[in-house]
C-alpha cells in the first residue's frame, strides 16, 4: 500500500513539476495577470485574439525543451501538429503564421517591446522587462 501511496505521491509531483518548466510572460501593456490553461491554449491557437479588449499577439520559441513543454502542457500538439495547425490557417486565410524566435532571450526582448504580445520561456529565465503570467 505504502508503495502505490509513493508512486502516485511521485507521478503527482512530476505533474506538477513539469509545469514549472516553462512560464508565460506578456508584455507590460496587457492587464493581465493570470490566465487558464484554456485560455492560454485558445490565446496560442489563435481562437481567442484579446484580453481585457487589447490584441495580443502570440509568440512561440522555434524548438527545445522550453518549447516541448509548453506544447505539451498547454497546447496539447506536437510541433509538427501545430506547425500543420498554422499552415491549415494560412491556406485558408483564417490565420496568420505566427512569430517564432530561436531563444528564451529573444522571445523576451520581443515580448517585452512589442504590446499585446504573450509568449513563454523556460523557468529559469530572467523575465525581466516582461510581466509573469500565472496560470491557474
């Protein structure tokens, strides 16, 4: 019994603790400080396009682990599902392709200059200039 208690206290644990390996920032503009797991997808996905009656713009890493993560925690595709996801919208002019930057640092700085926008980084980076975005 101990043993089941341990394995579903330790399967628990890295639930939750995959989370906090990515963390969404938004850029300072945004009134937001909070945000669903469905909304954050809805926002991501391009279905839901303002918050609080401002646009915002979605940002995804290009690729690693920051962005597996998010994917996977929030998004609920792979990369390539929703790289197609995007291409689907763009053929049929429902969407746009969305901006993808190579790094935690340059999805920051964007981020941080351009209003409305919403992205996410691994937990370990400095957020500095952005404002951190709980998810509840």
């Amino acid at each position: 019994m101990k043993a089941i208690l341990f394995a579903v206290m330790l399967a628990a644990s890295g639930a939750s603790g995959a989370t906090a390996d990515v963390q969404v920032i938004a850029n300072g503009n945004l009134s937001v400080t909070e945000l669903s797991a469905d909304q954050v997808k809805d926002i991501f996905l391009g279905t839901r396009t303002a918050i609080g009656g401002v646009a915002v713009e979605p940002v995804f890493e290009e690729s690693g682990a920051a962005h597996e993560m998010f994917l996977k925690t929030y998004i609920g595709k792979s990369d390539s599902a929703l790289r197609n996801y995007f291409k689907t919208l763009v053929f049929t002019g429902k969407g746009t392709q969305p901006k993808a930057f190579a790094s935690d640092a340059e999805v920051l700085k964007y981020v941080a200059s351009t209003k409305g926008a919403i992205g996410y980084v691994s937990a370990s980076a400095d957020t500095t200039g952005a404002k951190k975005v709980q998810i509840k």
